[in-house]
C-alpha cells in the first residue's frame, strides 16, 4: 500500500512541468480567485476555489518532495496521500469546468487549468476519476485506432443523413462527401453516443444479437446497457429498434453534421467529412499520451488527403487541441490551417459566398462567449459578425462578456459525466442570472458542451430561451439559390 | 571598548551571509524552475499579442498596477497596490541612509528646513501606508475561507515586514539614528572591512529583521518578485 503511493507521488514529480513550478511557487494565496469561479460562488464549498485545487496538489508534493514537508508536515500544512485525501483531490480536479476565468482575474496570470490537468491524470492513476469519463476516453482511442471497423457503418449512417438532407433542402446535388480526395476542406463533426433508455426497453434482445461488437449487454426482458468502452457508434442498434429504446445522449450527428453540410454546400465548398471524432475525452481526463494518440489519426487523415484547411466541427476543446496544442505536441508545423466553424462562416460572407434571408429570423439574439473558444481559442470577432449578418437585432450578453465571461458550467467535460448533472445545473445559477438580464431570445454559441447546458439551464430557471448552435441558425437563415 | 561578540556577528558577517544566501538563492530557484521540463501547452489567454514588445509592456503594465486584480477586487486591490507603492517609496527614502543628496536640493533652490518637511511628509506617509496596508492584508487572512488556504508562511511574511516597518517608523521618528554614523559603517561594509559598528538598539532590530527577510526572501512565496513577471508573460504572448 505504502509502496504504491510512494510511485504516486514519485510520478506525480514527473507529470509537474515548468509552467507548473511556476504556478506553486508564485502563488500568494491572495484569494482573488475564488469568488471568480462560478463554482465556488454558488456552492461555497472550498474545493471549488481555484487557488485551494492549487494548493492541494502543492500539499502532496510538499509532504513527499520537500525537506520541509517532510519534517514539519503541520508546519506547512502538507497532506499524504491517504483515501480521504485522494478523495478530495479527484473531486476538486474533476468538479472543475477548466474554464480559466479565475486565470484572467488573477495578478500574475497563474493559471489552474494545467495544474487540474495534472491533477486529473493524478487523481486516474489512483484509480479516483469518474467512471463514465474514463470509459469514454477508452472508447475514444478505440474508435480512432480501429476506423476501418468502424468505417462501413459510419458510411451508411451518413447516407440516411445525406437522405434526409435531400428531404430538407430540395436539393438533388446535396451531398455528404466523406474521403473526398479533391477536397479542399475538411471537416471534422461531433460522434454519436447511444444509451440505452430503460424505460421503454423491454429487453427483447435484438440490439444485442445485431451489435457487431458485442457492446450491449443484459439478460433476457430486463433493460439492456450499451458498454460505452466497447461501442464504436455505429447506430445499428438505433435504427433496428422498434421501440425507440436507444436514445442518441449527444446529438452530435444532427446539430454538426447536417447544417455543416448545409451551409458547405450552399457555399459551393469542396469539402470532406472527416472519419474522427472532434471531442477527445483523454485531454479532459488528462491523459496526454492518449490525447495526443487519438489527435495523430486525424492529422493523418488530413495530410492524405491534401486538404488545405481543417475545420473544427462546434466542439470548444476540439477546437482548442488542433488550434493550440497540437502543433506544440507534435512539434511540427501542419500544412493545412485549423479554423473555428464560426471563421469559415465568417469567410464565406465576406466573400460573398452565403446570402442571408432576414426576414426568416427576428428574433433578438444574444452571443455565449464558450471558454475553448474565446477566452483560449482567441476567437471573439468572427461569430459576432456572422450573427449580425443573420439577426436582425444582436445584443452582447450582460457585461461581463468576451474574456470575462461566466463559463456555463457545463465545460471540463461536465455535460458528458452524467453524475454531475446537479452540480452543473447548480453551479450555472450564475450564467442564468447574467443571460436572464440581457433579455435577449436566443443565446447562440459555438460549442456544443455550452449548448447542452444552456438547454438544461433554461429548462431548470424558466429563461425562456432557446439555445441555439451558431451553425444551425445560419442553416436556417440562407436564402437559396 | 571590547566589542560584543553577538553585536560583531550581527553588524560585520550577518550582512554578507544574508547578501549571498538572497542572491544565490534566488538564483537556485531559478536553476530550479528552469532545470524542470517545459510543458508543450499554450497558456496564452486571448486576447494576447504576438509581439513581443506589446507582450512586455502589458507585463509591465501588471507590475506596476495590478489591472487583473482591480477588475473585480476592488479592496484587495487597494491593500496590495498601497502596501506595493509603500515598498517603492521605503526604497527610494532609504537612499539617504547611504547617500547624501542635499546637493539636488541645493541646486533647486529649497532651504533645510522645507527639505526636512517635504522628507518628514514623505517618510511619514509611506509609514502610515505601509504599516495600515500590511495590517489590512494581515487581517484578511483570518477571514473564513482564507484561514483554510493560508498557510504559516503567510502570516509570518506579513508579520515580519510589519515588524520592519513599525522599528524604521520608530528609529526615524521617535528616537532617530546618526545617518552619518550609519553611512560610515556601510561604506566599510562595502569595502569589507566593517568598522564604525552601530549599537543603536532601535537600529539592530530593523537590521537584523531586515537580514532575516532577506534570508528567508528566496525561501518561500517572496519568490513572486521574479516568478509573476514570467507567469504574466506566459499569459499574455501568444506563441506561434
């Protein structure tokens, strides 16, 4: 036992960078951070401060690689690393939205993000992270490595989609190209995740008899469980069941995929749909060898196909991965340029190339700055001129926006771990109140993450809004040819 | 006179112990940081310039007025930047401990006794300043939450520079020290041969306070004097 914590603390002295040393050292614990946090205002609970998640992990160290830890432990206020401890440790890293607010408000710039990232690797070597997230970044790597399982399928689920684009636009030339190799454009959408609902399933087991790996498991007239380690999303399941039993939980194919491809075909775009999958659950579960795995793939597919730009489907980390990070983690510099769904938009306007009806939207609308985006994606102009060119009326949402902006509570990962359902829609009080002043009817936004949040938030303070993804309402808004 | 052992250790090898231990040690914590693998993430908040000129002036701009913190904590703000521009004012008036500027003021044209108003205003203020700020930032830490955050050494920083302060407010205003006694003594000091001791009591303990910050400085979080203008840099460039 004491072994095995000794090779924790020995590794999390490995996993502490540079940057890292220099958040523990430089911090005064001046507390300007904490009431910045969405979380620690509306729940008051220490773990949810900002400089407290520093300070923990700087506890741990302290107790096992410093002279003064290890002799005076009260001294310095040092913790081992026993269960209650680690307990607390996984909750303050796993409970945190990463949205660096508290980074913008604090006097040297120290920013928790990186330290949280540490702590999340720390805290899933321990064995503390959440079950669902970690399943998910399994399936994740899974699904990357083994495409050409999961290719056939995804091929046809795109052809019932191209189906129903036809349905929508009248368009006999509406097309969802996927591999395209003269593609100019490649396009890389938010995956499907299917769960099983139980109460309408009746357990009659044809999902499990036609799953071509084997993923759903149960017994005989008893609610069946799809395994989300094993399941490559494929959608057979959802398809054949006759009940409606398998429910889509992130509806990643209808709000990325269809008006993507509305809006690149109106804009006469030479486009390829991507194999991969935009979200990467091992940055959020701090995996970074993982992470790094499952982003080669899609540089790789890029690169084969030559494509010039690669656009990020609404997927605020995926977006911030391929932006910012991956050229640092591969050291190398990519020949296509990684682009927000919310520049090629802004492009194709300037350009001339999507013409807007006005009359089809009047309401007034109002723009949530997502933390990927804004605040660390740099991206704050562009979706605000696409929105004035579809709106009628655009207003700011109440101050403070742009950098300062709340989070939604729902980034981190929140709104895929289905425990913390309580905590986000509690800790988005703060969000809702700000959107409630702005008095706007639509709150657009550019990641999906946002977008499910601000659903759930409406839902549970009565806002009375819509939340809408940026590239839907422009798909709605083009006038055609 | 025989000189008191304790007295010839404070005044004539403190000194150097304290220099040497303050700049190695700041410079060991550098080696420290630096000798660490550098994390390949970006830690740029945007809005960020590429520009590495633009990226130092607003670094500059966080050193000299805390724009983040006056945002949204207005009061903390006040404390820090005060007890900030008290440490600046306390360097400058500390100039005529080890050199006589009366020639400035003779140039211009202003008489003793305004000299000595304008100073006693001066000194005045940036004590008030200092020790009001300190005791502001002092009993913050023993508010609810910040009691669980804090740890000894926060406390102990605090104290010990209010410590400082209220001894330099005593021995230039209630029973003053020899200046050119003082800057006899710190002229040997600087040619290594210390002579003209001082035995002020008043003296000894803002000294040896002072040697004592200055040993403990590269020890624990005064390390932020060097460390937040590197982390404010990290935010504010954006790296291609």
């Amino acid at each position: 036992m004491t072994a095995q914590k000794m090779d924790l603390a020995k590794e999390l002295d490995t996993r502490l960078t540079r940057q890292a040393f220099y958040h523990f050292d430089v911090c005064t614990r001046c507390n300007a951070c904490s009431d910045r946090c969405h979380m620690y205002v509306e729940t008051e609970d220490p773990i949810h401060s900002p400089a407290y998640k520093l300070a923990l992990l700087r506890r741990v160290y302290k107790r096992y690689h410093t002279v003064g830890g290890k002799i005076a432990p009260k001294l310095f206020k040092a913790i081992d690393l026993s269960d209650k401890n680690l307990k607390e440790i996984s909750s303050a890293m796993f409970e945190c939205t990463r949205c660096r607010r508290c980074a913008t408000h604090c006097p040297f710039g120290i920013d928790p993000n990186w330290i949280v990232s540490a702590g999340r690797y720390f805290s899933s070597l321990s064995g503390q992270a959440p079950k669902t997230l970690t399943a998910m970044a399994k399936a994740g790597v899974k699904r990357a490595k083994y495409i050409e399982n999961y290719e056939y399928l995804y091929t046809l689920q795109i052809k019932t989609l191209e189906n129903e684009l036809y349905e929508i636009t009248n368009d006999p030339d509406a097309e969802i190209p996927i591999k395209n190799p003269d593609a100019d454009l490649l396009y890389v959408p938010l995956a499907v995740q299917y769960v099983v609902n139980s109460e309408k399933c009746i357990g009659c087991g044809l999902c499990r008899k036609l799953c071509p790996q084997g993923a759903i498991k149960g017994e005989f007239k008893k609610p069946s469980f799809i395994s989300q380690e094993e399941c490559i999303a494929c959608g057979t399941c959802y398809k054949n069941c006759r009940l409606g039993a398998i429910v889509v939980k992130t509806p990643g194919a209808q709000s990325t995929i269809m008006p993507a491809a509305r809006i690149f075909n109106a804009a006469d775009e030479n486009w390829s749909l991507s194999l991969y999958d935009a979200a990467n659950y091992n940055y959020f579960l701090g995996d970074i060898d993982n992470a790094k795995e499952v982003t080669s793939y899609l540089i790789n597919e890029a690169e084969e196909l030559g494509v010039k730009t690669v656009v990020m489907s609404e997927s605020g980390h995926g977006f911030y991965i391929m932006r910012h990070l991956a050229q640092k983690w591969f050291k190398r510099n990519f020949p296509f340029k990684v682009k927000s769904t919310a520049e090629i938009m802004a492009e194709y306007i300037k350009e001339g190339r999507l013409k807007f009806d006005p009359s089809k939207f009047s309401k007034s609308i109002s723009y949530h700055d997502p933390c990927e985006v804004g605040r660390n994606g740099g991206i704050f102009e562009e979706p605000r001129f696409v929105l004035n060119h579809v709106a009628k009326e655009f207003i700011e949402l109440a101050p403070p926006n742009r950098e300062y902006n709340w989070c939604c509570g729902g980034g981190g990962g929140l709104v895929a771990e289905t425990e913390f359902k309580d905590l986000r829609v509690k800790t988005g009080k703060r969000k809702a109140q700000q959107i409630k002043e702005t008095k706007a009817k639509v709150i657009a936004s550019t990641c999906e993450n946002c977008r499910s949040q601000l659903t759930d938030l409406n839902e549970k303070y009565n806002l009375g809004i819509k939340a809408a993804s940026l590239m839907d309402l422009v798909a709605n808004t083009i006038k055609k040819k | 006179m025989p000189i008191n052992p304790i007295l010839f250790f404070i005044t004539a090898i403190l000194p150097y112990i304290a220099i040497i231990v303050l700049i190695n040690g700041l410079l060991y914590r550098l080696y420290k940081w630096m000798s660490r693998p550098k994390a390949p993430a970006s830690f740029t908040i945007f809005p960020a310039s590429r520009n590495i000129g633009k990226a130092f002036t607003k670094v500059l701009g966080d050193i000299l007025y805390f724009p983040r913190l006056l945002r949204e904590e207005k009061t903390l703000w006040l404390g820090a930047w005060l007890f900030h521009l008290s440490l600046l004012m306390v360097v400058i008036s500390h100039y005529k401990v080890f050199y006589s500027y009366m020639w400035l003021w003779e140039n211009l044209n202003v008489s003793a006794d305004i000299f000595a108003l304008i100073s006693d205003i001066f000194d005045g203020a940036t004590g008030v300043i200092m020790a009001t700020s300190l005791a502001f930032l002092l009993g913050r830490r023993f508010t609810k939450f910040l009691r669980k955050l804090s740890i000894f050494e926060d406390y102990f920083a605090l104290l010990l520079i209010l410590a400082i302060a209220i001894a330099g407010i005593y021995i230039r205003f209630i029973s003053r020290v020899n200046l050119f006694g003082l800057r006899r003594y710190f002229l040997s000091l600087a040619m290594f041969t210390p002579s003209n001791l001082p035995t002020d009591t008043g003296f000894l303990v803002h000294y040896l306070l002072i040697m004592i910050l200055a040993i403990y400085f590269p020890l624990g979080k005064m390390v932020h004097t060097i460390g937040a203008g590197i982390t404010s840099l990290l935010v504010r460039l954006e790296k291609r």
